[in-house]
C-alpha cells in the first residue's frame, strides 16, 4: 500500500450519520409495517376476496386482448405508413428523371 | 433469519430487535458509502433510510450478518449510483474543473483528507464507487467485482485508473513522492 493510498484510506473514513438516524429509519418500518399488516388483514378479512379471483382474470383477459388488437394495429399502422413512403420515394425519383429527360429534349430544342 | 444478538439499544425499542441490530451495526457503513460517494448530508440520508427500509423488507431472506453485509453494501452502491443518473440537471464537476489545492492547503495536510474527498467525489461514477468500496470499505477487488456484478479485472483496471486519476491531480502539488510511487 503507497503513501497516497494510505491517505485516501484515511481520507475515507467511515462518518457517522446524523443523530436519530436509527430512530427514524425504526419508525418508517414500524409505519410500514403496520401498512402491510392492515392491507393483509383488510385483504383476508373480506369474506367475497375468492370470489374476486375469477372476477380479476376476467378483467385481466379482457384487458390484455384490448392491449394486443391495439398493437396489432400500431405495427399494421407502422408497416403501411413505411410502404406509402417507399412508395411516394419511388414515385419522386420517377418523377425526377421524367423532369430531366423533358429538360434535355427542351433543351435539344433551343439549340437547333 | 439471521442469528444476531438481541440487545435492543435505546433508540430501538421495538418489535424488531434483531433488525436493530443490524441497522446500529451497518449505519456508519451505509451512510458514508452514501456520502463518500454524494457529498450531499440530506441525500445520503435518505439513501441510507431508504437502503434500511428495504433490508427491512427483505429480512426474511437474510441468512447470516456477513450476508446482511453484503447486501447492504450492494444495494448502497446501486442505490447511489441511480441516483447520480436521475440527476439530470444536476451537472457533475470534472477532475479538470476543480480548482487547484491553495497555498494554505499545500502547507495545511489536515485539509489534505477533504481535498481527497473532494476529489473522489468528482470523479466518474463507476470510478467513484470501486474507490470508496474498496478504500472506505477496505474491500478486495473481488469482493467488489462480486458486489457489482462486474469482472475482477475491470475493477482492478477501473480502480488504478481511478488513481491516476487522482494522482494526477494531487501528487505535484501536494507530495512529489506519490507520483514516483506509482
């Protein structure tokens, strides 16, 4: 270990944090605690919770049917979106060399 | 569940004397690994809580003190190093940019150690955690590979870049020596 090394060591040391630290840490985890403990025992005290169960996969389908028709319709969208740009790319490149051929032959003209 | 003693201090007088004990061992450790790396008092504060909040989550899958150790130092370091990221606007200062030791620093070494400080607290993030792990926390490169999840030899390489780094910066003004012990 260099010199420079030993100084950063030293430099480094660990700090203790401010006082209370362990006191406040110990009370946000009684606090969440006790909200977990009254979510369990609000969730387990409801005699109609099983009967839910169905009720949630049901609305879980259905929502993940909404969501993939519209993906499905986005990539369909996305695909038909980069066939109209190749398509309007192929027909200026058309375009621009009809526009030159018409220049050359106007040109040809003035000439003569 | 880990197998600590169950001696409550004071400041914890709860139903989770166990996990008090761990938070009493571990908070010197968490809060400067948080604020070695930060500078900032209130951020590693939270970091530190927020760090404990969840080992107290994840008690039930702690398995011995070293783990309990292992995980804090781990998820302290991921936790700070997120936290420099979300920092957007927060523009980070470099090495460059910090200005040179006064004279007084030169002639004072008891300012040496805040000026390092500093200086660690400057550099790249990744640089900046392997350095107080492994200079705060006296941990091999191993051990902080293992924390990372990164290979031994980027943190060694990593870890020497980071010192020359600081070298640099330091050695000609403040000891000549150091830049001949390299």
């Amino acid at each position: 270990m260099t010199s420079f090394e030993d100084q950063l060591r030293q430099a480094l040391t660990r700090k203790e944090p401010p006082p209370n630290f362990a006191a406040r840490v110990m009370e946000r985890a009684k606090r969440q605690e006790s909200v977990l403990a009254v979510g369990w025992q609000w969730l387990s005290g409801r005699a109609w919770t099983p009967r839910l169960v169905p009720v949630m996969a049901a609305l879980l389908l259905v929502g993940g049917a909404a969501f993939y028709r519209e993906h499905q319709r986005a990539t369909e969208g996305e695909a038909a979106k980069e066939k109209l740009l190749v398509a309007v790319r192929i027909a200026g490149s058309k375009l621009q060399k009809t526009q030159q051929q018409v220049m050359k032959i106007q040109f040809g003209r003035v000439n003569q | 569940m880990v197998a600590l003693t169950t001696s409550a201090s004071a400041q914890c007088e709860t139903s989770l004397p166990v996990f008090c004990d761990a938070l009493e061992a571990n908070k010197a450790m968490v809060y400067s690994i948080a604020w070695h790396f930060l500078r900032d008092r209130a951020a590693a504060e939270e970091i530190a809580q927020d760090v404990f909040l969840e080992l107290h989550r994840s008690w039930r899958s702690m398995q011995s003190a070293q783990h309990i150790m292992f995980w804090l130092r781990k998820v302290a370091s991921r936790r700070c190093i997120d936290v420099v990221r979300r920092r957007k606007a927060h523009r980070e200062t470099g090495l460059e940019e910090i200005a040179e030791p006064t004279a007084l620093e030169r002639v004072q070494d008891t300012l040496l150690s805040s000026y390092l400080e500093r200086m660690v607290g400057s550099l790249p993030e990744k640089q900046r955690i392997l350095v107080v792990l492994r200079y705060q926390e006296g941990m091999e490169p191993e051990e902080i590979a293992r924390i990372l999840d990164m290979n031994v030899n980027t943190v060694k390489t990593q870890l020497s870049r980071a010192l020359d780094l600081l070298r640099a910066k330091t050695a000609h003004r403040l000891h000549p020596e150091w830049s001949e012990s390299t």
